[in-house]
C-alpha cells in the first residue's frame, strides 16, 4: 500500500519580491527516496527549507501524513522530521558526542537527564555510521565524510520517520559517496534530499524531482526523468543515457560543455 | 585554539572536588584581613564559639558576608558569562558586552550625583535600574528588527554599551568631584559593601537564574551547532536567546549593583573551564560557577591584604591577574 508521508502543495517562496520556488507541488511516498535535482541556483536548498519550515512559505501547505505541517507544534515536527543540513564547523570544540546527543532533545522534558537506554541508543547509531571510536572527538577535527556521517548520526538518535538531506555527497569522494547513501537507505525512512550527481541519484532515489529556476521540471519514477533531451535543456551539456551495467541503473554520461 | 583532545573523566567526580575546593577556600579566606586572627581562632569561631567577643564581629559580620559575595559574584559572572559564550556561539560574549556594566554605571552615576535630599533611591537599585535599562534597549532594538542572525545581538549590545558610557562620562566631568570620585570608585568594584541585606538579595537572584539556565540546559546545548539545526529540533530560538539573555542580564545586574564593575571573570572562567569540563550547557555553567567564585574569593583576599591598610578596588585586580593568566592559556592552547 502506498501511503503519502510528505507532500508539498503549490508551495511557493518569495524573498525581497524575488520569487525562489514557484508553485512547487510533490509528493513523497512512505519509505521512499526522493531527490532533488537541478542546476545551481535551481532553489532546491531553498524547497527544502521549505518542507521543514525553515522558510516560511508565501503561498501553498506542506502535509505531514496528509495534516497540515503547520497544525503540528515545532517538538512534533522534530519528532517525524530529522534534517542533515551541511553543516561543516562547529563554535568550541564540541565532540561527536555532544553533537548526537542533541538528537535527545526532542523526547526530553526539561531536567531529564540521559538514561542507560539513551546511552544504548546513541552508541548504537554511532556503530550504525562506523564513528564509534570517535565517539569523543572533536567535530572540527573530523574529514567531510564523518563530518556526515555524525550529523546523519545525530538523526538517527532523533528517531524520525523522514530524513531531509540537504547535498549529502558534497566534497565527499567516491568511496564516501556511496557509503553515505548506503546508510541513510538503510535505515528506511522516508528520504528526501538535493543531490548534484545525477548518476547516483539514479541509482539511489525512487522518485525525482527535476528543478529550475524555482520551478518542477519534471517528477516522475526516476528512469523517467533522466533523458537525453530534458538533460541537455536544463544543464545545458550533451549526454547519452544508458543502463549502467553493474548497478542496473540509468546511467548518465556526459560529453563536454557545450558553450555555443 | 582548538584543542584536539578533551580531557575526560568522571564529570561528577570533578564536580565534587571543585566543591570540596569551594568549602576550603571559603574557610581559608577568612582567615585573611587586616585583624590577624589565626586559623585556630577561625576555626573554633566556625565550629564552636569564638574566643573573644570581637573575633565574633570580625568572622560574622565583616569577613563572612564578604567571602560569600565574593563566592557568589564570581560564580554569577562566570556561569553568565558560559550561558552568554554558548547561546551566541562567541567565544568573546560577556555579560559586559551587553551593556549590563554600562547601564549600571550610568544608574550609579545619577543616583550617586544627585543632592542628598534627592536621593530617593540607593546606588544600588540605581545600578540595578540603569543595567535593566541597558539590556532592554537591546532586547528592544531586536525585537522590532529581523534578529535572527547572533552578530546582530553583539553588535546591538556593544553599542549600547559605548552610548550608555558616554553618558556616563559626560555626567561625570559635569559632576561634582567628590560625588563623582565616589562614583568612580564603585566602578572599579569592591566586595567592601558586602553585608547580609545585600546578600538577602544577591543570593536568591543568583540561585534562581542558576536554576532556570539549568532547567533549560538540553535545550540551550541545540543552540551550539547553529540556528537552524536547532529549529529544527523543535526549539523556539529567538525567544531561548532572549530568555537566556534575561537570565545572565538578572544575574549580572544584582551583582554590579551591589560590587560594581569586576570586569574579565566572565569571559576568561569559561575559558579555563572548558577543556576540563567540556563544553554542554549545564556542566561548563556550574563548573565555571564554582571556579569562577573561587577565583573571586582568592582574589579579594589579594585585594585586602596586598597593600597593607589598605584595599584595592578588585576590578582592577581581576583585570590584571586575568589577562595576564588569560594570555598565558592562549598561549599554551
């Protein structure tokens, strides 16, 4: 049965009379990944701020579980909702730990202190993400991929049932790439994230949705939405599209840039 | 200054032994002032009764109620000064940076060169006043604007500070000298007008606001990351930052009203405290505390019995051994 988890409906966002997202409408299924694709300055940052109230909207409704998100009070929101934003310096010296335990916040009252469950659960994402034994390193000190895999950390302890990402695989290498994607699937949830690679995006979302200049150029099932022509239109590069044959994903490959 | 290791052991523990540091300095202090007393005498004072009926006076009624505004002015402006450090990510912030002392001053100078039959009201409510006034200007000039980046709260209270000072100065040059050299001296701070109706006041203030930043510890930890990580952990921001910025000006005020400006404590304690202590809300605020009234208890006993006679006002000593034991940290960071 499919059941919609997370839907935008003409949502739109302005900022100083400037329109980013123009009547934007999707929908992700429950257990799905969707991403978001487009070019830079495409505003699919922004979408997202969108989605999880970061931005407040001009027009158009977010639904969670089909109720309007804004009918939901913020430590609700923060209970279904956990988002991996790109986060890549911390104040202080703040450690892994002290960043995962955030996750908490939203399922304590005030004064409620860590329980050996608690403790359980954070170690428990920790080996999740393979940074147990950084458990009580400092953030800043961390490469990008940990970095990551820390904050993705931090969202399992926050026990959602969607994940926004925002550019996952940004300065990550191929390894790492890959790695990243590979948890956060594994985890289930609802996933909704930007992400430049179109290749990966094949190979990892379910729906895309394709954005530009603010606007949904397409959203469809994802080997739907990747062809030779709409590619060409939107990036501006020419490309072949084929099956890649040890994934058996679409896959995308580029020719140079075409600067006519 | 980024230090890769953190030095980790037992949080409680440590607590405990900061405690147990607390205790002894309290009792040590006492010992020290212009009348030689002798730790024998003090401590037959504490646990028994004194020898001679002045020992009595001296312990209770001058060195007791001093050594314990010490304790809990440093405590104050040190676990304001974490709250601050840590609700705005700088590691600049101070209580001071938000006008509190500039308001202070300025209250103290109005009241303090007023003629006598126009006081209606004490130095220290005056200060008291005047450090509510400076922090509301700030909180006000937020409210109306879109405040939601943290360098908009420094700045706001650094201007504040400056315009509030030169009032203050203004009235000062004015001011008739020997009204404005009292006002003068306040200004460079002194535990010297610690009694037990001050500490009616300063205590349940600084216990209070204590209790309420701790309440809301977890909650202010989401803040160190940044603002949108923390929204999106279902915290209201820009009404935490407001209400922590309440709590360290209430704090901070009942202090300088009552001992003036002892200025350097609550930017350096932090400071030192943090790599011991880590850096999470509830333990950097009570661990600065206690350090920072520890530091204050021993400074002050520097202050009366350094020049013999005589006293020095403490915030200059706190200025002095704090950037000078600062600079040396830094150093070795």
């Amino acid at each position: 049965m499919t059941i919609i988890h997370l839907q935008a409906e003409n949502v739109s966002w302005h900022i100083n009379n400037k329109v980013i997202i123009n009547d934007v409408s999707f929908a992700a299924l429950k257990g799905e990944t969707v991403g978001i694709v487009g070019p830079n300055g495409a505003g699919k940052t922004s979408l997202l701020k969108c989605l999880y109230q970061e931005n407040q909207l001009t027009s158009g409704k977010v639904y969670l579980s089909e109720m309007p998100l804004n009918l939901f009070d913020r430590k609700e929101i923060a209970k279904k909702i956990a988002v991996v934003g790109q986060q890549h310096e911390a104040a202080f010296n703040l450690t892994v730990f002290d960043i995962v335990q955030m996750g908490l916040i939203p399922h304590k009252a005030f004064f409620e202190s860590n329980t050996s469950t608690d403790k359980k659960l954070i170690d428990k994402a920790l080996s999740e993400v393979d940074l147990l034994t950084h458990k009580y390193q400092v953030f800043n000190t961390l490469s990008g991929g940990e970095q990551q895999r820390c904050l993705i950390a931090r969202a399992i302890v926050q026990r959602p049932e969607i994940l926004i990402m925002d550019e996952p695989t940004n300065h990550l290498d191929i390894f790492y790439q890959h790695q990243i994607l590979s948890i956060v699937k594994k985890l289930g949830l609802t996933l909704i994230m930007t992400i430049h690679d179109l290749n990966l995006a094949a190979q990892y979302c379910d729906h895309l949705l394709l954005l530009s200049e603010g606007e949904v150029r397409a959203f469809d099932e994802t080997n739907k939405v990747l062809n030779e022509e709409i590619i060409k239109d939107i990036f501006h590069i020419d490309c072949l599209v084929d099956k890649n044959p040890l994934s058996n994903t679409i896959r995308v490959t580029y020719a140079g840039a075409n600067n006519d | 200054m980024i230090s890769h290791r953190v030095i980790r052991s037992k949080p409680l523990t440590k607590i405990g032994l900061l405690i147990i540091l607390v205790c002894l300095s309290l009792v040590l202090s006492m010992g020290f002032g212009t009348a030689e007393l002798g730790y024998q005498s003090v401590w037959q004072c504490i646990t028994d009764e004194c020898q001679r009926p002045i020992y009595q006076t001296i312990l209770w009624d001058i060195r007791f109620p001093r050594v314990l505004m010490g304790f809990l002015a440093g405590f104050a402006l040190a676990a304001a000064g974490a709250l601050m450090q840590n609700v705005t990510r700088n590691p600049l912030a101070d209580p001071y940076l938000f006008g509190i002392v500039a308001g202070a001053g300025l209250g103290a100078t109005l009241s303090g060169l007023l003629p006598e039959h126009l006081q209606a009201i004490s130095l220290p409510l005056a200060a008291f006043l005047g450090a509510l006034c400076a922090v509301s200007i700030v909180v006000m000039v937020l409210m109306g604007n879109n405040w939601r980046r943290v360098e908009h709260l420094l700045l706001a209270g650094v201007a504040v500070s400056f315009l509030l000072s030169a009032f203050t100065s203004f009235i000062l040059y004015f001011g008739e000298a020997f009204a404005s050299n009292r006002v003068i001296f306040w200004m460079m701070g002194s535990l010297a007008r610690a009694d037990y109706f001050s500490l009616s006041w300063v205590i349940p203030v600084v216990i209070s606001c204590s209790i309420l930043a701790l309440v809301f510890a977890r909650q202010l930890d989401a803040l160190l990351l940044s603002d949108e990580s923390a929204r999106t952990l279902g915290i209201n921001v820009d009404k935490l930052r407001i209400f922590a910025l309440i709590v360290c000006a209430a704090m901070t005020a009942v202090i300088v009203s009552y001992c003036g400006g002892i200025g350097f404590v609550g930017l350096m304690i932090p400071h030192i405290v943090r790599p011991f202590f880590g850096l999470t809300t509830a333990k950097l605020l009570l661990s600065s505390g206690l350090v920072g009234g520890c530091f204050l208890v021993w400074v002050d006993v520097v202050a009366r019995t350094i020049v013999p006679g005589q006293e020095i006002p403490i915030g200059v000593i706190t200025s002095v051994i704090g950037s000078v034991f600062f600079l040396f940290i830094m150093r070795r960071m």
